[in-house]
C-alpha cells in the first residue's frame, strides 16, 4: 500500500479501474446480502405481531440457526478462491470439477449442519424456558434444518458464480427470495387466504423453501445464460472425488470455524448481558444489529477482493496480488472512517428508530458510540483476512481471529463488565454492555493489525518467491 500511494501520479489511473472493478463486481453482492440480512428481519418482525411466545420462539430457534448458517456460508467459501485461482490461470476446463466437487462437499457439509441444528433442539429444555416456547423453538429449528442442504449447494453456485465475475445473479436471486420469504410468511405466519395459522413455524417453512427455490433460480440461471458457457459445470454426471472435496475443506472449515467464533462470540455476549435487565439486552440489540447491517458494505468488498487477488495469483502475478489486495483493504476502510463518523452524529436518530423507549435510546446511542470506535478496525480486518484467503491461505486468519475474540473480547469483556470479586484487576463495579463493547472494539483492533501484518508478510513473500 505504500508503494501505491508514493507512487507518481500515473499510478492513479491503476487505482481508479481496480476501484472501478472491484465497486462493479461487489456492489450486487452487497445489495443480496442486504437481501439476506432482509429475511431474518422479516422473520422476527411479523412474528412479534403473533404472541410473545411465538416471538422468543423464533428468536431462540434463529440464535442457533445464524449461528449454524453463518459457518456453513464460511465452509463453503473455499470454491471463491478456487475458481478464482482456475480463472486466473486460464484453466477453464478444470472449473466445471471443481464446481460439481464443491457441490458434493455442500451436500455433504449441508447435511452434517442439518443434523447438528436438529441435535442443539435438545439443550432448549435445559435453559430454563416456558415449556411451550421451548418445544415451538425446537420445531422451527426442525422444519428450518431442510433447507440447510439446499443453502450449503445455492453457497457453492455462490461462490462459482462470484468468481467468474458474474455477481448481479446474486443480487436477483437474494431479492427473489426476500419477497417470497415476506409474502409466504404473511400467507403462514398469520393464516391469510385460507392458509393454516403457524406462528413461528411458518417463518421456518417459509426459509426452508425458500433456500429450496433460490437454489433452484439459480441452477436455472447458470443454465440460461451465456456468461457460463465456457465454464458450464453441467455437462454430465460426476461422482465424488474425496480428494478434491478434501482439499476444499481443508481450505473451507478454517474460514467456517472463524465464523462460527466471531458469531458465536456475539451470541455469548448476548446472553452474559441478559442478567442486567431488560434495557441492557435491548440496547445491545439494536447496537449490534445496526453495526451488523452497516458490516454488509465491507464484507461485500472483502469477497469481492478475494476474487480478485485469487484471480491475480491464479495468473502466477503476486505484484498485482498485493496492489489488488490494498486498493479493497483502502476502500473498506474509506468507508469504515465514513460509517464512523455517521453513526457518531446520528446514534441518538438511530436509536430513536429501533425503538420509543428513552432508557433503551440512551443505552443504545452510549453503545452505538463503540460501534463507531470499531468501523475502522472492523472494516479492516475483514477486508485484509479474505486478502489474504485469496492466496489460499486460511488458518492463519482462523487463528488470528479465534484468538481475537475468544482470547480478548470474551475474556475482557466478563472482566469489565461482570467485575468478577475473584479476580484482581476487575474494576470496582460491573461495566455492564459497556465492558463487552470496550472488549469487542479492543479485539477488532488486535485482530485489525495483525490480520494487517500478516497480509503483508504474505504477499512480500509470494513476490519474492515469484522472483
């Protein structure tokens, strides 16, 4: 990044098409994200119109179910950097293997998900819940689960498609898929037009076939459309290759267990909170699902980036590797100082739109104050982790990561904000969400600088292995 900015003058023309490019190929996977995000929000919101108890019950069965979705979505990245490397290197025969080998993996890693959301059913009555609520969460995370196979294959397409360039699919796919997600639960949450009444489950039902039909829209347009002719994965039957599928989760399941500790993370934090009332829980809420959506920008560079520098090392060219990397790593922070700065003059309109309690507002804009804190850190290390996954590396990231949030953010977050009498530095009185927040925005920042640092290492060392 350096080198970029010292630069004379005519290297800005190099930095205004990569922008360019990178802006083209990112910007209809952020508006499906948006879309995706979209779903959940619909989920929560029309069944919160039902009862209170069909309310927790998708709030309780969806906790699990993020957390199981999110590391599916990160297992099954691995096929982004592969394409992109194939791509890369001209090596369009090879594409359509990889492709119907990632497919038997998303089978695979669908199924194993599936299972394991239906065995976490067990640990609801074991939490102290209403007996109802516990058995109406455990049935949607049942119904929800049939759709974790399609998820894990429409992933893999994801990703295929993703990196041969082709990312406005995406954005159609996810915007179809949030409208049948919003008119089926109208038709089963609530019983509209002679449809049976569920409550919650009929959230469930409706995801399940929805990940259904979105897989099915997209097989559809891969199909169709020329863009994926010369790649076209479908030309015949294939049976698994337990090499291949191996060597993509070796690549995939470090980039999913990272996603599983930073959502995981969250999740604890969630429930560490819930002992300091009603308001603290709220307000942490509404903080976190704001920074969430707002992280939908960078994560929509940083996978585009991966392409990109996947592309570049596939063409055995590690200097333009590295010169990719730092225009997305420059662009996601550009955004993250803006965010920044919006959510510190804007947290009270921000709280004020979540919710019309005063209490849960202060709460929530004396936290959406971190939040700010953290855009800068967090753009950064999400931008330089998926830089460096581009190289086919991921367990540095992993570690990095699981070391940042479980090795700081946790510890530090209980230390200050349950002030535990046994431990010496512990502040006098409990910080409640305060002290988690502080941990998260210190975890973000460690993770931010070494995930910087390894992202440099990394790409000097290819440059000079290439020479």
């Amino acid at each position: 990044m350096t080198a970029t900015v010292s630069a004379p003058s005519g290297t800005a023309s190099p930095v205004r098409t990569e922008i360019a490019t990178l802006w083209r190929l990112s910007w209809p996977m952020l508006v499906g994200q948006l879309a995706t995000v979209g779903m959940g929000v619909a989920d929560v919101a029309m069944t919160g119109h039902v009862s209170a108890e069909e309310l927790a019950a998708v709030s309780l069965g969806t906790s699990v179910w993020s957390i199981v979705l999110v590391t599916v979505m990160g297992t099954m990245m691995a096929i982004n950097t592969v394409v992109a490397h194939e791509i890369g290197a001209a090596r369009y025969d090879q594409i359509p293997h990889s492709v119907r080998q990632s497919l038997w993996k998303g089978l695979l890693v669908g199924l194993v998900a599936m299972l394991f959301a239906n065995l976490c059913t067990l640990l609801f009555d074991h939490v102290g819940l209403d007996q109802h609520v516990a058995d109406r969460a455990a049935l949607f995370l049942h119904v929800i689960s049939v759709g974790m196979p399609a998820f894990a294959c429409y992933r893999a397409l994801y990703g295929y498609t993703t990196s041969i360039n082709q990312t406005k699919p995406i954005m159609w796919i996810a915007i179809f898929g949030l409208l049948f997600n919003v008119l089926s639960n109208w038709l089963l949450v609530y019983g509209n037009w002679g449809f049976p009444q569920l409550g919650a489950v009929g959230c469930a039902v409706s995801t399940a076939i929805g990940m259904w039909l979105m897989l099915g829209a997209m097989l559809y347009w891969i199909k169709v459309s020329p863009a994926y002719r010369m790649t076209y994965p479908f030309t015949g039957w294939e049976g698994p290759d337990w090499k291949e599928i191996g060597t993509m989760l070796r690549l995939g399941l470090p980039i999913g267990v990272t996603y599983f500790a930073e959502v995981s993370a969250f999740g604890l934090i969630s429930l560490l909170v819930a002992r300091f009332g009603v308001v603290a829980v709220s307000s942490h809420q509404v903080a976190l699902n704001f920074a969430s959506l707002v992280f939908m920008v960078p994560l929509s560079f940083s996978i585009g980036m991966m392409t990109r520098v996947g592309q570049a090392m596939g063409e055995g060219n590690p200097e333009r590797a590295r010169f990719v990397g730092w225009v997305g790593v420059g662009m996601s922070v550009v955004f993250g100082a803006l965010s920044a700065l919006f959510i510190a003059i804007f947290r009270w309109e921000i709280a004020a739109a979540y919710t019309s309690d005063p209490a849960v507002q202060a709460a929530c804009a004396h936290l959406l104050l971190f939040a700010a804190l953290f855009q800068l850190s967090d753009a950064t290390q999400v931008a330089t982790a998926s830089a460096i996954r581009g190289y086919q590396v991921t367990r540095p990231p992993m570690i990095i990561q699981l070391v940042a949030f479980w090795g700081v953010s946790l510890p530090l977050g209980c230390i200050l904000g349950l002030a535990p009498q046994w431990f010496p530095w512990a502040p006098g009185a409990p910080m409640s969400t305060t002290g988690f927040w502080i941990g998260l925005v210190v975890a973000l920042t460690v993770a931010a600088v070494l995930l910087t640092w390894s992202f440099e290492k990394l790409a000097r060392q290819r440059i000079r292995a290439a020479a």
